[in-house]
C-alpha cells in the first residue's frame, strides 16, 4: 500500500535564516499536491524534505506514519524525483539514464528497454532516447529527468517546477503522466508557478516566506 506523505511542524533552519517555518501538510496517495508561493517562500526546500533529502531542524516527515530522515536508507527505491538541476548523467543517452533505475532492479535487459521507451514516449521523446543528454535542450532534459522519475513506478513522486521550460502543449503531456501517476495510486507533490498546473492539483498549498499562508 503506498503510504501518505506528512509534515508535522516541520521547519528548517539554514545559516541562521529561517526557511521552513512550522510547516505542517499531508499528501493523500492517489491525488496531486501542489506547493505554490513567490521565488524563495521555501518550495524547494520542503520538496527535498519530504524527499529525505534534508534534514528538518525541528518537526519530522512521515510515510505512512513512519518518520523519515536523509539516512533513511530504502528511500531512494520508493520515490521518483524530478529536481530542478535534473540530476542526469550528460555523457549518457536519454534513454541510458532512463534505463539506470530498472537496471537498479536488475530486471531482464529486454524489460528495461522496453519500460524506458516507453517512458520516454509518454513525455513525447521516443525519437531522441539514443541523443546524448548534452544534446538536448534544457525543456527536453527536464522531460528526461520526469521519464526516469516514474519508469520504476514509484509509489512517491516529487517533482519540483516540472514543466518550467515547455510550450502549452508540451506542458499538457507531462501533465497527462502525472495525473497517470496518481491514478495508479502514488502520492504526487509538485512545486510549481505556473497557474494551469496548481489548478489540475487536487489539493494547492501556498507558500510565503517559509509558511503555508493558504
């Protein structure tokens, strides 16, 4: 079953600066969360906590009610991540990067070819999987880096401004594959500016300096 993802009284404390302030959320499985808010009213910060990717400095982040940490170690294999740097290897194809979360899975090579095509098709790159990701622009890599994020079927997906970079009707297709995600039951948080994509969310939370004001 997947679990619920949770803040309780989170808050983040960085260079004396308070960044994450008393943050509390829960985001059901089966829907789409969505983190709004200015430039720096902490969206991204409260992605990698609920990620695992940051320590809180006071308060915690559960999973099904288990509190969850950086050092919590099966993290990595339960969430997909789709952050703002992409995090792709760029001496790799497209599809080489896709294909490096099944191989994780040490699933059979014609099953991770297939799977990562298939990803790939559904953002709309299924003719660019043997480009080299330095090839590519940057609305392309980000369609990478969501096509590796879910090729594994998380149970999580954390997606930070994943359609920053597209066209309207580009923008449309990823929307399609996050919505897809949460149909097939995962928890979907996402941190975005844009108003066409909070307004598909089935919940939005905004953000400002640090506090959810709605």
């Amino acid at each position: 079953m997947t679990p619920d993802v949770a803040a309780r009284a989170v808050g983040v404390i960085r260079g004396g600066r308070q960044v994450l302030d008393d943050i509390s959320l829960i985001a059901p499985a089966g829907e789409i969360t969505a983190l709004t808010g200015p430039s720096g009213s902490g969206k991204s910060t409260l992605i990698a906590c609920l990620a695992g990717l940051e320590r809180v400095t006071t308060g915690e982040v559960l999973w099904g009610g288990d509190a969850i940490g950086p050092r919590t170690a099966d993290l990595r294999h339960r969430c997909g991540l789709v952050l703002q740097g992409y995090g792709l290897v760029s001496l790799l194809s497209a599809a080489e990067n896709v294909e490096l979360v099944l191989q994780a899975q040490r699933l059979p090579r014609a099953e991770v070819r297939e799977r990562a095509h298939d990803a790939l098709a559904a953002v709309g790159l299924e003719h660019t999987g043997d480009h080299l990701v330095e090839q590519l622009s940057g609305g392309q890599q980000q369609r990478v880096a969501l096509a590796r994020a879910v090729v594994g079927r998380p149970e999580v997906l954390f997606a930070d401004e994943p359609t920053a970079e597209l066209d309207a009707g580009t923008r449309d297709r990823v929307l399609h594959v996050l919505l897809a995600e949460a149909r097939r039951g995962a928890v979907v948080v996402l941190a975005t500016h844009d108003r066409y994509v909070a307004d598909v969310a089935d919940t939005e939370l905004v953000l400002e300096d640090g506090r959810v004001v709605v």
